[in-house]
C-alpha cells in the first residue's frame, strides 16, 4: 500500500512538471519579438581626391587628339560631352583605364552606340556627387555595385561596338545622374552649349582643379 502511494505521488510529482511553464515565463505572458539586426548603411568611398582616367593617372603619354569638351562633333552632329583621350606613340588598343577617384560602379554596361561603357558614382567631402563614364572599352573589369579606388584600373580602352571607331577612351564626367546612354540630343535636336552644361562638366578642368581635394 505504501509503496503505491508513493508511486502514485511520483507519477503526480512528474506530470505537474511537464505543465509548469518554463524557467523565467509568466504563463499569458508573450515572448519578446525577435528583432532584426539593423542593415549597415550603404559602404561610401569619399573622393578625396582625382586623378587622369589614363597614362597612370597623370595622363602621360596620351592626349585629347579626337574631340574634346564642347567641340562640334559631325560625327553625332551635335555638342561633344566628353573628350576623346589618345594613346600619342603607337595604338591605344588595350591601354590602361583607370577609376579617376574613389567610388562605386553604378553601371557597367555594353550598347549598340559605344560599346562597353563603365559609370562610377563619386562622392566628394561636402557631399555632392558626380559621375564619371568610360566608354567604347575593350574590356570591363568592373561590376556594377563594385566599391573603386582611385587609380584603380577598371578597364582597357576599345574602338567601340563593332571596333567602328579607331581605339581611344571616350570620357565624360557629369553633375547629373543619367542613363550610360545619354546623349546631348533630344528628339533629333542637339542640345545648345548652355543646355548641355546644365549636365555634363568639363573634365581636365574639373580633375586639375580636384587634384587633391582639402
């Protein structure tokens, strides 16, 4: 007789264990939801500084032989955004390109106008932004999303879609975000001088006066 009261007090003891709750929770009582970490911001590079897009980043040995900022070009017909850097001792075919500054690739890209094109977003210390494009490259060696420094080679230089131009880098650097493909045109019209300085910049002119960035 005692020995099934105690068995029975065992069986009691075990069973009322098994429906308390657990250790540090009020029955009724929620779980505190579990929360998710907190993204990281997005990775910026400052550009403290620009450098040449060729010739190791002080453009020795190359030229803007082809067109340069705002010279009339037949070719398009209309204002020319950019310039057209030249290998001055031989071809430029599979030259060096490099990142003009620290930044990130925004586009990197092929199309039927220029070819393979490279677009870098900059960022300078008092937080305005600027986009640097390379164009009619023989090779990217860059993706979108890809964090790049300054001096870094991001490409070589290619004679566009179809090699239809003699090799030179075609460079553009641009105070507005716009598509790769943009072109001082609209609806078949070229852009006057003004209109096209509203979204592009001279670019020997902006890298000589951002050298070194204070």
């Amino acid at each position: 007789m005692k020995q099934s009261i105690v068995y029975l007090a065992l069986i009691l003891f075990s069973l009322s264990a098994c429906l308390l709750p657990p250790t540090g929770i009020i029955p009724g009582e929620e779980l505190p939801p579990v929360l998710d970490e907190d993204p990281l911001p997005p990775l910026t590079l400052i550009a403290d500084g620009f450098d040449y897009p060729v010739g190791g980043g002080t453009a020795t040995g190359f030229g803007i032989t082809g067109y340069g900022f705002l010279d009339w070009s037949n070719y398009s017909q209309t204002w020319h955004p950019g310039e057209d850097w030249n290998y001055l001792w031989g071809s430029s075919q599979g030259k060096a390109v490099l990142s003009i500054a620290h930044g990130v690739v925004t586009e990197s890209v092929w199309n039927t106008a220029q070819g393979n094109i490279i677009q870098i977003e900059h960022t300078l210390p008092d937080g305005r932004k600027v986009w640097s494009q390379y164009a009619h490259l023989a090779e990217r060696w860059v993706k979108e999303g890809d964090l790049v420094y300054r001096g870094q080679q991001i490409g070589t230089i290619g004679g566009g879609p179809d090699n239809k131009f003699v090799p030179h880098l075609h460079f553009e650097l641009r105070k507005v975000k716009l598509p790769s493909n943009a072109w001082p045109r609209w609806n078949g019209v070229a852009y006057t001088k003004t209109e096209v300085l509203k979204y592009w910049l001279d670019p020997s002119a902006f890298i000589e006066a951002h050298r070194t960035l204070p």
